[in-house]
C-alpha cells in the first residue's frame, strides 16, 4: 500500500461541467406559488412559508420583530406551551428568520410526521391571538437584550454604520431601540399581521424527500385558503443624504470596534461578481489580505473580514474587526494600505490562482444538500433572477483577470465612512 504523502498538496481539478439541481415551480389551488426540490437519501422536509413582512413594511419601529417571535405564542385553540409540546412531539424544529425585506417562518421535520405537522403550521400563520401576557414577557426580554447589546461596541459600530449609510428613517438603516418598546401593542401587532401576512402574498419553499403526497397535503392545508388580493404597507424610502464618519468614545474600553463601509449594490449589477472576487481577496476569507496583515503579521486582532451584503433594492460593502484602543488607528491606517494596494498593484497570478479555487471549493460545498440546493433557488429568486446567475459566477471566478480586479477596484474600493467605537489613540 502506497501512503499518502501529505508533503505534497493535492492536484486542482478545475470544474468543467455543472448541473445545479432546479426547483419545480407550481400553484396551489388558489394560486400560491409553490416551489419544490425532491433531492436527497433521508427522510426529511423543510418547509419555509415566505412573508412580504420584513422592516421596510412596518409603520412601528419593531413591529415585524414582534409578530414573527409572536406567531408561536398562542392561537385560538392551543397556548404556546402546547404549540411547542406538538412540534417538539413530532420531532420537528421552528426556525423564524427576519430581516429588511421579509420574513420566513421555516419547519424541519421527518417526511413521515409530515401531515401531523402541517395542521399546527396553519394554525400558526392564520390564527394567532398575540397573547398579552406573552408580549409583555418578550418586550422584558428585548429590553434586557437590547441593554446588554449596548454595552458591546460591536454591536453599536454596526448599527452606527447601517445608520450612516441609510439615514432618515431609511427601513435599511433602522434599529430596535428601547424606547421602540413601550410603542410595541398587540393591536399594533394584529394591524401589522393583517397587511403583511397574507396568503395571497405568500410563498411556499419546500425542499428534501417530497412527493406527490406531500404536495397533495399541502393543497389540502392551504390551498382552499380563500383570500382577496390586498396591498401590503410599505413605508416610503427618504433622501440618503451622504455619510458621515462617527467616532464614540467609551473611556472604560479596552477595545475598539471599527466598521468601514459604503453603499454598494444588489445582485443583479453587472460589476457584483468581479467585486465578489476583489472582496474575496481583501478580507472575505481566512487567507485574505485583511487577515495576513492585521491579524497575522501586525497582531492587532484576532479577526478582521470584508463582505457584501445585498437587500432586495440596496447593498452595501462592510470591513469589520475589533482592536486594543491603542491600535485603533494603525488599524484602519493598515486597512486603507491593503485597499490601496489593490487598487494600485495588479494581484499576483500565484494568489489570484488560490483564491479561484477556494471560491470554486466553497461554492461546491454549498450545494450538498437539499436545502442548500433551495437556499440557492432563494438566492435569486428574491433577487429577480434566474439560475444562469451561477452560471455567470462561475464563467467569472474561471476568467477574470488581475487587470480586471485592479480595474473593479479602483472604481469602487473607495470613498468610505469609518465608525469607530470605543476609542482612537
């Protein structure tokens, strides 16, 4: 037997044909769309219920929040401790994702327990009572969370930042604040759930071991669901404004946290992919230029990233770490320097080489499931676009050029805001 000699690093088998499972799009009944992927060896579903029912729909500040961790608490015929006893039962597991744009309430189960799942699953969404009990309990839980969250700079700098870079109210801007709190009712609750929890806005994601009979049990739950087509509420976006540099001093800090950004793009931007590549090789993974400088050679931190985040309408790029005090400014000093570079010197062919395929490993490893093959289906389709997105992705990681990179860099790694918490010696 011939041993493995681990001197010697692996060859690199470029991907040449890709086959990315598709979702089968249908309706219920009434007119629902439902998107299905049948893949995979174990017995189970995942099933998200989408909701147009994120941040930039609510009149109160917190009130999408609120109703998507209230939907467990109680409806006309169970109490929340018996909606949980039921899911836990049948071995089955809720997840409530909420953002900006949306909200997904999201269920796990075996394929067998299935249909004994879907009853309390339509029961959450067309029932709830907003219990007032329940509310004041959670509203003393986000009161104690949002308090502690104050105290980690982290989480101020973010804010701080998103604040910056969508002002006035802007919905991608917004925060949970603790005078929110008290505004938080449960009419309030009830009015937001009528505008934006409707089924007639509603999509339904579905993805593992699925059949005809489980397509059939999901018409029978929800698509006799009568319902008139209604407007949902959406508050109105206001004047940006440009950006400023905000620096809060804590003397009690040890630490700073720094936060550089700027307002960037969606998905559907000619330039994404080739600046998904740049910001790869400035701070997205753990060999990034960010992280060889700052962490490794000058021991600021113990991280440092850069990432693009990309809404619905709006993106935006974001460089974060957290320092001693002491080396608030060398920090961003260095961080400018590595942006600088990029922007001035054309990547080394050697590390635009192992960058490609680490994207290329990384992209391979996201598509191994079922319900990463859906989560790459939501991808574009809140996006508005269509599965030749990956194609195109793939086309740019195999051919863009060190020229190119200089070029995207130089049009866009530029004209930051910088948010600093904590202190700058």
């Amino acid at each position: 037997m011939t041993l493995l000699d681990r001197k010697i690093a692996p060859s690199i088998q470029p991907l040449k044909n890709f086959n990315l499972q598709k979702i089968e799009p249908s309706k219920l009944s009434n007119g629902i769309p439902v998107f299905t992927l049948n893949a995979g060896t174990l017995p189970v579903i995942r099933l998200e219920i989408i909701f147009q029912a994120g941040v930039r729909h609510e009149a109160i500040n917190g009130a999408s929040y609120f109703v998507s961790k209230m939907l467990q608490e109680g409806t006309r015929s169970h109490s929340a401790k018996e909606i949980s006893e039921k899911i836990a039962s049948l071995g089955a597991f809720l997840e409530v994702s909420h953002n900006v744009d949306r909200t997904i309430i999201t269920f796990f189960c075996l394929t067998k327990t299935f249909e004994q799942l879907l009853p309390v699953v339509y029961e959450m969404l067309a029932l709830p009572t907003f219990p007032e009990d329940q509310l004041e309990n959670l509203k003393n839980i986000v009161q104690q969370s949002i308090k502690v969250n104050l105290e980690k700079n982290s989480y101020v700098a973010a804010n701080l930042l998103k604040e910056q870079l969508y002002p006035n109210g802007h919905p991608y801007g917004k925060t949970l604040n603790l005078e929110d709190i008290p505004l938080i009712t449960k009419g309030e609750l009830e009015r937001f759930f009528k505008h934006q929890y409707q089924f007639s806005k509603a999509e339904i994601v579905i993805s593992g071991q699925v059949g005809s009979q489980e397509l059939f049990l999901l018409n029978r739950y929800f698509g006799n669901e009568k319902f008139e087509l209604g407007d949902t509420h959406e508050i109105p976006v206001t004047n940006l404004g440009r950006p400023q540099n905000k620096l809060i001093e804590k003397q009690q800090s040890v630490q700073s946290s720094i936060r550089i950004g700027k307002r960037l793009f969606t998905r559907s931007h000619p330039d994404y992919f080739k600046m998904v590549v740049a910001n790869e090789i400035l701070g997205g993974y753990f060999g990034s230029r960010l992280m060889k400088n700052i962490r490794e050679d000058k021991g600021f931190t113990y991280g440092i990233n850069s990432h693009m985040s990309s809404h619905q309408d709006e993106g935006y790029f974001v460089i974060s770490t957290d320092v001693k005090k002491e080396f608030t400014s060398a920090a961003i000093d260095e961080i400018l320097k590595e942006i600088n570079i990029l922007r001035t010197q054309p990547v080394p062919e050697d590390e635009l080489h192992v960058v490609k395929n680490y994207m290329h490993g990384s992209f391979l490893g996201s598509i191994n499931t079922p319900f990463s093959l859906a989560d790459k289906f939501k991808t574009i389709h809140f996006a508005g676009l269509d599965y030749d997105y990956f194609d195109k992705y793939l086309q740019t990681l195999q051919n863009i050029s060190a020229n190119q990179i200089l070029e995207i860099s130089q049009k866009y790694l530029n004209d930051f805001v910088e948010v600093v918490v904590g202190g700058r010696e």
